[in-house]
C-alpha cells in the first residue's frame, strides 16, 4: 500500500539486492518490509478495537487476511508499473523488470493473494473489515497508482490505503469505525507524508528519470516538500494524543506520543530549513522510528 510506501503508502526501505529463486522471487514481489508494517498495524488496530479478551485464532485471520490483501496490491502494484521501475536504480532488481517473472504469472499471484485476503475477511471477521480492504485494493490500484504519474497530489491520495490497514483490524474486532477508529487511521495517514517527502528527496533523480512528477522532481529546491513535511508533522501532534483523551491509552502514551511528535516535528522542520540529504535522512530514519514506538505505548498502556 502507500510506501509508508509507501505507500506507505509510501512504507519502504529502497530495494536494490537481487531475491534469490523463485520462491525469493515470488515474495519479494509482495514487498515483505511493507507488509511488515501492514501486519503489524493492523494487529494493533485488532487489538485496540478489541472490547474484550483477545481471540487469539480470530486476530491472526484477521491480520492474516489484510496481509494477503495488502501483498496482493503490491505485486498488482509492481506489475502495472514495471516498465517504470526499470528505469530507476533502486527498483530496477526488481523480479518483474529484471524479468525474473512473467507478467502473467505476477498478475495471476497478485489476484489470488487479494482473493484469498478479502474472502478471509469476509468469512472470519465482518463485511465491515472486508469492504475497507477491497477500498485499500480499489484506491491503491485504481487511482494511486495511476495518478503517481500525473500529479503530485497522488502521495496524499496513497496515503489513504497505506493507513487503512490500521482501520482494518480495528473493525474487524471492533465491527464499527468509532472515534478510536478513526484516530488510529489519521495517526498513519498523517506520519506518512513526512515519512514519504523524505523518501522523494532522497529519490528525486530516480522519479525524474521516471517520469513521476514527485513535489522535489517538480520543485527541486524542496520548498514544498519541506513545507508538507513540516504541515503534517504538526497536524500529527495533537491527532497522535486523541487515544489517550477518548479513553483508548493512558497517560504514559499521552506523553510519550507528545514526546515522539515533538521529536519528529523537529526533524520536519529541520528538514524544510536546510533541505539536504542529510536532514532527509534524518527524518526518513526518524520516522521509521516513531510510528512502531507510538504502536508499542499504544498497545502496552491498554495492557
């Protein structure tokens, strides 16, 4: 989903090693870094939303059935844009450019990965959770993707699947959105942004040499992009502390989710004033940091 994407939206590390076998292959294209974060989230999401004691066997289909439904959008993801990760160093080792797979191999994989995930979650949790996923499928697919070409605009866009996996999990224990919901969801669409102006800055020749009109292709000084970092990384401070105000944490998440955004809103800033490769590096490695801590005091104050 986004590279958080990340997808994630923006979510993920640049791949520049070759898989190695078939096997390596076939898993690399369901980006197994990202799809880390979307297992986790979407467990805490699970187990956030739970009321009462956590059903072990009913969590892991739950997360299971988003983690199909997530791998099978990145390998349908890989496949439409395989001519132009050819084109960039850091995905052209790719299976599907480096011709390891076959489009139709990679195309018949991605849509019985996203099957089994939606019939998963239809079956064991609710049509709640299993409609949200096909949203993740539909969204990233459809209109993502598609518009990573055209405007810049399309990282927000991204940043909607790339934070549904959290939701996912929420109302699979949950059945409903509610407020807590909808905080956990903002929480991830908001980091990504930050996380992913970082990842453009560091990657800015290599989406110029694609042709995908990313905010530093586009404005290469990175004043804009430094701008949106900056913006969402505030916007993220006060929606990071909804869980404790509604009830979800307590006050050690209180304040540590304080303590991190602070942190990363000084990375953002930094970032905006010098708008190097340095500071993106650090907001990129101070990012990957903050969301699994917040994850962590989230989940461990509720214990």
């Amino acid at each position: 989903m986004k590279e958080i994407r990340a997808s994630a939206a923006s979510l993920s590390i640049p791949e520049t090693r070759r898989s190695t076998g078939v096997v390596g292959d076939y898993v690399a294209l369901t980006k197994p870094r990202l799809n880390f974060l979307v297992v986790a989230t979407s467990a805490a999401g699970y187990y956030l939303g739970a009321a009462r004691t956590i059903d072990a066997a009913a969590m892991a289909q739950a997360v299971a059935g988003t983690a199909l439904v997530a791998g099978g959008a990145a390998v349908l993801n890989q496949l439409y844009e395989r001519d132009t990760d050819a084109l960039m160093r850091r995905t052209r080792l790719r299976p599907l450019p480096a011709g390891r797979v076959t489009p139709g191999d990679a195309r018949l994989f991605g849509l019985a990965l996203s099957a089994a995930g939606l019939a998963l979650l239809a079956a064991r949790t609710n049509w709640l959770a299993a409609a949200l996923a096909l949203a993740t499928i539909v969204i990233y697919l459809a209109v993502y993707t598609p518009m990573k070409r055209r405007t810049p605009i399309a990282t927000l866009v991204g940043a909607i699947p790339g934070a549904l996996p959290a939701l996912i999990g929420w109302t699979a224990s949950r059945g409903s959105v509610a407020i807590g919901g909808a905080a956990l969801f903002a929480i991830v669409f908001l980091w990504q942004v930050p996380h992913f102006m970082a990842i453009a800055w560091l990657y800015r020749d290599d989406y110029g040499k694609a042709g995908f009109p990313m905010l530093p292709v586009i404005d290469p000084d990175g004043v804009r992009a430094g701008r949106q970092a900056v913006a969402y990384a505030a916007a993220l401070l006060p929606v990071a502390v909804v869980p404790a105000l509604t009830g979800l944490a307590g006050t050690v998440y209180l304040v540590s989710a304080a303590v991190l955004g602070v942190a990363l809103l000084v990375l953002a800033v930094r970032f905006r004033r010098e708008r190097t490769d340095a500071s993106a590096r650090a907001l990129f490695f101070g990012s990957i940091t903050y969301l699994p801590l917040i994850w962590i005091v989230l989940v461990a104050d509720k214990l």
